[in-house]
C-alpha cells in the first residue's frame, strides 16, 4: 500500500514538502517540532514501538536515571519546573517527553508499531517500505527522509558458544524482563558500563548472589544528585529565570568538561588530573576490600571511554554476596556461565549489560540512492556524514544523532536541537523553491571528514578502544564543543549543498 499524499511540488507554498522521520525519541520528536514552526506541515513520525519515548520508553531496568542534569537534559523550547531531582529517573524523563509531545502537537504525526525496513529513491522521491505486526506494511513516498534512530537503540548481546543453552531467563537491561522475580536468586551481570552501574544497585539487596563480570573497570565518581523540594518548584514557577539560571550554569561546567576531553582548554591536563584523584578518593572511600580496590582500578587514561557517575556503584560490589569476575566470558551454560579459566559460574538469571550498537547508524534499514547505490556500502569503513547529517549522492538525506554528533559530556538534546532546525531550514528552502534535492558536495564532505578526524586524533578518546569506534575510526563522537557544533549549523550554508537528482 502507498501513502496517498499528493506530489510534492517546489515553490507551491503550504504543507510541503513531505517529509518522514523515522524514530520518535528526543531526536526524531523534536525534528518534527522544528519542521512545523518553519511551516512544514506534512509530516509523518515513524515509530518501532507502541509509544514515543526512544531509549526512554525501551530502557525500564532499576534505577535507570540521567547521567546529565534535567535542567539540561530537556528540550530548550519545553523547559520543565517541576522536575523531582537533579539527575531525574527514566519514568520521568518518559513522562516528560509524552507531555511534551503532546502539548506541542505531535503525537497526531506519529505512526507506531510501525518498522522501517528500506528506504529507496525512486524518480526523484523517496519510497520507504515498513513492516507492521512483521508483516509487510505501508509504503510511504517522502520528498525529505529524515533517520533519527539514535545511537543507543539496537542492544547488542554477544555471541557466544551455548547462548541459547541457559535454562533460566536471560535479557538486555535495554529489554527488561518485570515479570522475572528476582528475589533470592543467582543472577549474573555481564558487563559494568553505563546502564550496569545503576541497575546492579538496583537489584542487589534483592538477589542472593551476583556474579558481576567486567571486561574494563570504569572511572566512576560521586554523582552530584539531590532532590527538587516544592520550594525549588515553586521557585522555578514563580521565577522562571531561575531555572534558565540552573540551564546556563550547568551547560557552562559540561563545556568546560567537553573542552578537557577534546583537548582544547588551556587546563586539560589538570582538570584530568583532578578527575582522575576524586575517582581515586572515591574508591577508597568506598570499597573496603583492598583486592576488590585492585580489579575496580582502568587499565587507560581517564577520558578516554565514558566518566561514569554513581554513588551506589562500588558500596554494591562491596557486598558479601556480589562477586567482580574480570576474566572474559567464555561461553554460556545451561546453569550459567564460563569463563576463561574454565570456572563455571552457576546463576539462574542471565542480565547483559552489554551496550548498544552504537557504530551501526542505520539500524538495519537498507538505503539506496537514485543511482543504486547503498549507503551501507559508503558506509562499510566507518559511517561519516556532513555535520553529522548529510552523505553525497542522497538527495534530501538526514540522519539525526548521527555519526559524529555524540558527547563525552554534556547534553546530547542539545546536539538534536541544532540538527533538527538545519533540517528543517533545508526544508523550508525546498519549500521555497530554491532547491528541490540537495545533497553535500563530494568535496565538502571529505573536507569535513578529514578535520573531524584529525581533531579526534588529539581527544582523550584516542587512546584507547571503546564503543566510540568502528575499525580505526571514531565515528560517533564531536571533537568540539557543543556550541561551536550549534554555530557551525545555525544557518544552511548552501554553498556546501548541490542540486542532485
């Protein structure tokens, strides 16, 4: 079945021209915002899932919460004076994005339940194939595509001998099983990143043993949380200034954190040197057992993966009954799992903690130029796009949160909020008739490949492997600030862009 939207015609004015957003979490939600206030109207939001939300909806583990401040960590343009604490919780951030989308009119665009398995250009427009309920669904014709699938969407479980040989239950953090009862039960954590710092907390006091295997030890330092009392509402509902004061500060400190990661503040090295002492203070104050101390202690340069925040994290390892295995998983077996010193480690649940396939930004979606041409296939050596947006030869192609657009710090919305209105400026001047299909200039676009990846070459992220890189690159991280990011997109330079078919 086709979309029965008429043909888009440049210069007519009105709705057009038809875009599609594929994914309806912080990216995807607020390009469709941004295109209605340049007046773009015909708009679909395709969603996977049930509801909107992106990682917010999917990720419900225990004690899933914000690592950035929600002060930050919140659209610009939907400020938010009733938040419950610093670093707020994943059914807030949830309820905030559902309000949000709903009080600025988008929930109306937005198609769920249904997958983008292809996206094809075909006589000047795109054709966008989907599945509903796996089987095969509507097809939607577009003028403008727009990939806001994230970063952190697809969750990765490593292959390994005998996965499917465990009795018990075994999910994703990202995939949460509520209806598995915990209690009492041996349960095995494999991996300590991000999301395994706030669930093992979680869970601890409820299992009966946890066996916690860990690749890398992480630096993990005090996180500044704290509740919002009715006093702080009140305050930031009465005076509004004073929650864009909170905004403007907290953005301030994440710049200067970003400036130390990328190399380009004047106190890089003593800021690294400072963080890495308070991570040092914080483990001994912390873990009591000193052998415990010893395998907690990274074996790279601090920056150099993800600086993780907690104040549970290692009081949880401390535990009696918590045992940190940092030999590699060797395979799985029906009543759990090896190593590779060949001890078995016996657990009735299975809890990966593995990460997401950051690198692989285009999720499975199969998309071809006019001329036949794959992107995966462009793609096949490290995924790079012009501003993290646009890639020569795919007319009216965007992907949000794409390949050099992430942050060792800082607020990713932010980033999301630049991206959306250069593509909804792009939109309007299609619109507008200026152009009907662009694309970067080949130039243009290895000229900007080249100095993103140079500059990577002097980050603290460069000394070391993470889920940063694909291969030799790194393909998901911005080597600069955040607002330098903001400016460079802040006006369409259309001299970088060429009329493609």
């Amino acid at each position: 079945m086709t979309s029965t939207t008429p043909p888009f015609s440049a210069g007519r004015g009105g709705s057009g021209p038809r875009v599609v957003v594929v994914g309806a979490g912080f990216g995807g939600l607020g390009t469709a915002r941004a295109l209605l206030r340049r007046g773009i109207t015909d708009v679909t939001v395709l969603e996977r899932a049930d509801s909107v939300g992106g990682v917010w909806r999917d990720n419900t583990y225990p004690n899933a919460a914000c690592d950035v401040p929600s002060p930050l960590y919140s659209w610009s343009w939907a400020p938010n004076p009733r938040w419950g604490r610093r670093y707020s919780v994943q059914p807030e951030i949830l309820d905030y994005i559902e309000r949000t989308a709903r009080e600025e009119g988008l929930l109306p665009l937005v198609r769920t339940g249904t997958s983008v398995t292809a996206a094809e250009r075909v006589d000047g427009a795109w054709r966008v194939s989907t599945t509903v309920g796996g089987q095969p669904g509507p097809t939607y014709d577009a003028d403008v595509l727009v990939l806001a699938t994230g970063q952190l969407s697809e969750p990765v479980v490593p292959r390994l001998p005998g996965l499917e040989d465990f009795e018990g239950p075994a999910f994703h953090s990202a995939q949460w099983r509520h209806d598995v009862d915990l209690t009492g039960k041996r349960v095995a954590v494999v991996g300590t990143g991000a999301s395994a710092i706030q669930l093992v907390p979680g869970i601890v006091d409820r299992v009966g043993a946890m066996t916690v295997f860990q690749r890398s030890a992480a630096y993990v330092v005090p996180k500044p949380d704290r509740v919002y009392s009715e006093r702080h509402h009140r305050l930031f509902e009465k005076r509004p200034a004073t929650l864009g004061f909170e905004r403007r500060f907290v953005y301030w400190l994440s710049e200067r954190f970003n400036g130390a990661l990328v190399g380009t503040s004047p106190v890089t090295g003593p800021f690294l040197a400072l963080a890495r002492q308070v991570w040092r203070l914080h483990l001994r104050r912390q873990v009591s057992d000193p052998a415990l101390r010893r395998k907690l202690v990274p074996d790279y340069p601090i920056g150099c993966k993800r600086l993780l925040f907690s104040n549970e994290w290692y009081p949880a390892l401390d535990r009696p009954h918590v045992d940190v295995v940092t030999s590699p998983v060797a395979s799985v077996e029906p009543h759990g799992v090896r190593d590779e010193t060949g001890r078995l480690h016996e657990a009735d649940v299975i809890i990966w903690g593995t990460g997401f396939a950051a690198t692989d930004f285009l999720r499975g979606i199969d998309v071809v130029s006019e001329d036949g041409t794959r992107l995966a296939d462009v793609w096949a050596e490290g995924a790079r796009a012009h501003l993290g947006l646009t890639v020569p030869g795919f007319a009216n192609f965007f992907t949000i949160y794409g390949p050099n657009t992430n942050l060792g710090g800082s607020s990713i919305v932010g980033m999301l909020e630049a991206q959306a209105d250069y593509v909804a400026q792009v939109a309007a001047g299609i619109r507008d008739g200026r152009h009907r299909a662009v694309a970067p200039r080949p130039e243009v676009w290895d000229a900007y490949d080249r100095e993103v990846q140079q500059r990577l070459g002097g980050t603290a992220w460069a000394g070391c492997d993470s889920w940063y890189t694909d291969g030799r690159r790194i393909t998901t991280n911005w080597p600069g600030l955040v607002q330098e990011y903001r400016d460079r997109l802040a006006t369409v330079d259309w001299d970088d862009l060429e009329e493609v078919s």
